[in-house]
C-alpha cells in the first residue's frame, strides 16, 4: 500500500529490492533526473544518451564481470522500488579488489534526494545484507564518508561494526569502515 506525505512516499511504503525490468524505463529515467545534480553517479555504469535497454545489457554484463573498469569488480545493481518508484540503488559487491576494499566495500547505497530521511536507507541496507547473507558472504564490508552523521547511524543500526578510517591521494574525504559479522548477528 502506498501511502502519500506532502507529495511523497512515506516509509511506511513497502519497499521491494530488485535488478531493473524492462518495464522500469520511465521510473529509471525520473530517477535518474532527480539524482543528476547532487549524485551524478546514482546509477552505476550508465552514461548520458545510453538507451535504457543498452543500460540493461551493461548491467548484465557488470554482473558478469564482463567489460568492467580494471578497478572495478562484478556487481548487482539492485534498485529500490516503492510501487512504481525508484527510491534508491544499492550495488552488491560479492568480491573486492584492493581498490574496493578500502574504499567501497561490499555493498553501496544511495537514496533518490526527494527520498531522503524516510527509513528507505536502513531498509534497502538490511535487504541487501540478506542478499548477502543468501550468497554465503560471512563478514561484509560497509563503507561511508567519515563526516557523513547519518550514513554511520544507519551503518550502525544495521548492525554495523566501526574499524577504522581510511585516507589516501585518491579520497577528497576520508573513509569510515564497518563490518557486517553475520557469525556474530544471527
């Protein structure tokens, strides 16, 4: 059931993490103008004029670890869904590479800034850590911006574990690392 506040979803909407469908193209492309001046890379692997079914295909391919940045590693890009809504992306990292494990970690999230502070962000965390929990990953790697307040409260909530901060060249802002011990949560 959906629910409306001032124009918006609530968080008491059911929110529904999944790879895109073909039928997703408009609620894509409305995110994807929501997101482009304050989060030009809300959607991981898409760039300006790609059609959407171009965009489906890298998605496969990225899953694969076909034709990926030498840097990068094969990933899910699952989008949240309220209804008919793109409310967030979170990419799935089941391996890491020396880049990754410092700075990106397992799992990576954004919410759409019209979203924001509704709860979308602790529940598209905990459905992707039971993604996680399905591929057998024991321990996960979560990653925010050192001076992001809100970010490490979620990280936290989620049952987030600080282990340090990490700084180099490549970084404007350091990094806060968590782990995800599913040996010790569940």
């Amino acid at each position: 059931m959906l629910s409306e506040d001032s124009g918006g979803l609530t968080a008491m909407s059911s929110l529904v993490l999944r790879e895109l469908k073909q039928q997703d193209e408009k609620a894509f492309f409305k995110a994807i103008e929501q997101t482009q001046a304050t989060d030009p890379n809300f959607a991981h692997y898409y760039t300006k004029g790609m059609s959407f079914e171009q965009y489906l295909r890298v998605l496969a391919s990225v899953k694969l670890g076909f034709e990926i940045p030498k840097d990068h590693v094969p990933a899910s890009v699952l989008y949240a869904f309220v209804g008919d809504w793109i409310v967030g992306r979170l990419t799935m990292r089941y391996n890491l590479n020396d880049p990754m494990g410092h700075v990106a970690g397992h799992i990576g999230y954004i919410v759409v800034p019209e979203f924001r502070k509704r709860g979308y962000s602790l529940e598209m965390l905990k459905q992707g850590l039971e993604v996680a929990k399905r591929a057998d990953m024991p321990k996960i790697l979560l990653t925010c911006d050192a001076n992001d307040e809100a970010s490490k409260k979620t990280i936290e909530r989620a049952g987030g574990q600080f282990e340090n901060t990490y700084q180099d060249a490549s970084l404007k802002v350091p990094k806060s690392r968590f782990w995800v011990d599913f040996n010790k949560l569940y």
